[in-house]
C-alpha cells in the first residue's frame, strides 16, 4: 500500500527526529540551509556519503568509536539521531537509498522519524545537472563562495539516450520505494515546490517550526533555468526524441 502523506504532528516529550529523503540534484543543499536556518533545528548533511565523513556537525566521541569498528550504518544514523544539543529541538540528517538499504529502509519504517521526501520530477532536468556536476566536479555552491561565469554556459556536449532512460527508470523505481515503504510522519515535496518558496512553508509546518529568524538567502542556480539550452546544439533534436520516448516532452520547458 502506497503510504500517504501523514502530517504526524511533531509536539510530545523530546526532540524530533527527521530524515530527508531523496537522491543527487534534487535541491537537497537548498533545503538544508533553509532548515538550518530555523530555530531549534540542526540538519546534518549526507552522513552516510560513501567519500566523506566530515558530514556530521559537532562529530561526537561515541560516533567516532562507532565509525572504526566495521561502519556499522545503522548504529550512526541513530546515535546521530539520538544527540540533541542544547538549544536544539529537531535533529535529523540526508540520505539516498543506495548509501545505505538498511538505514534506509529503518527510517522510513520507524513510525517516531519524520519523514521528508525531495523529489525533482523534471528527470532531463536532475540528468543534465548531474552530467555538469560530473564533468565539472562542481556540485554546489555557497552563499560565501563566486561561481566561474562560464559554468552555466558550458554545454554537454554529448547526450546517451541509453543513459537518459537508465536515469529516468532509476529514478522513477527509487521515489516509488521510498512513498511505498514510508510509514509514520511523511511529507512529500518537489524541487520545483521548493525553489518557489510553497515547499518550504509546508516542511516547515510538518516539522512544527518556525521560520528562519533571517530572510533566507535567494535560490543559488548553478545552470541555466533553459534545460534544453544546457546541451549542445547538435544534441537538442536527440534529447526531444528521449523526451518524446518516456512521455515527458515537457521536461524541455524551463525550469523555475
């Protein structure tokens, strides 16, 4: 059964607990910093990213125990989950499946962990970021830190059919298992929700906290609100026709 959204209600005795769920390029980074920026929460970033470890704020004595003795997930994810500093009232982390099935699958299971999942439905939209990310190996960009002007121009300068519906189909199958095996507090937003501010009001209701004490910073893009612009000219007749194959024409228009 295809869980629906649960509001939960995140009042009662201690801290809460949630968990972002989503994959690569979906605008995971942007809601981060905006939940951060709200009172009481800490949101930890991708604590399970298979080349960093450096992802959890304020890394305790017991997790650096844990993480030597085999890297048992599951026990990370819940001490993480578990700490609470003072002042803080809501405490939860990112993730995608294929970092670890087996927190993953706990998470969205444990009626007691709020649930957000992050979807970007516009698949040519997450496949050409992704592609620039990685050719550029520049995936995100701070308030602090100057983007080179000519990222955004910069085209992919070949597109793989083959490829595009491999990301489509994958993409498509993990969402579906994260909505389907949910259970508990669950909320479902888009990128699109997201960047236009609706998205984040709802989170932030679901989670019960206020909004930021500062005007949150502006939506940095790293590439062209033109999804179609993002390739070279050559491809753009090949990237319609794999639009046209899966259906979705309209991932070609752009993007907010």
């Amino acid at each position: 059964m295809t869980a629906t959204e649960d509001p939960g209600g995140a009042a009662g005795m201690g801290h809460v607990k949630f968990v972002v769920l989503s994959l690569a390029r979906s605008g995971t980074t942007h809601l981060m910093s905006l939940l951060n920026r709200s009172p009481g929460v800490l949101m930890h970033d991708e604590i399970f990213h298979p080349e960093h470890w450096d992802r959890i704020v304020g890394d305790s004595a017991e997790l650096r125990a844990i993480r030597p003795r085999s890297l048992r997930a599951v026990a990370v994810a819940n001490t993480v989950l578990s700490e609470c500093p003072p002042g803080r009232t809501h405490i939860g982390f990112k993730m995608w499946r294929e970092q670890s099935a087996a927190v993953c699958q706990q998470v969205l299971q444990d009626p007691e962990v709020h649930k957000i999942i992050l979807e970007r439905e516009n698949k040519l939209a997450s496949y050409s970021s992704l592609s620039k990310a990685n050719i550029t190996d520049v995936w995100n960009v701070t308030e602090r830190e100057s983007l080179d002007a000519g990222y955004a121009k910069r085209e992919i300068e070949r597109f793989d059919p083959a490829a595009f519906r491999d990301h489509v189909k994958r993409r498509t199958s993990i969402f579906r298992y994260y909505r389907e095996t949910a259970r508990g507090p669950v909320v479902n937003l888009t990128y699109q929700g997201l960047v236009g501010g609706t998205d984040h009001a709802r989170c932030l209701e679901f989670l019960g906290v206020a909004p930021p004490r500062d005007q949150p910073a502006e939506f940095r893009r790293l590439n062209s609100a033109d999804i179609l612009d993002r390739f070279a000219e050559s491809e753009r007749d090949r990237v319609l026709a794999a639009l046209a194959e899966v259906g979705h024409p309209e991932w070609a228009e752009p993007e907010l």
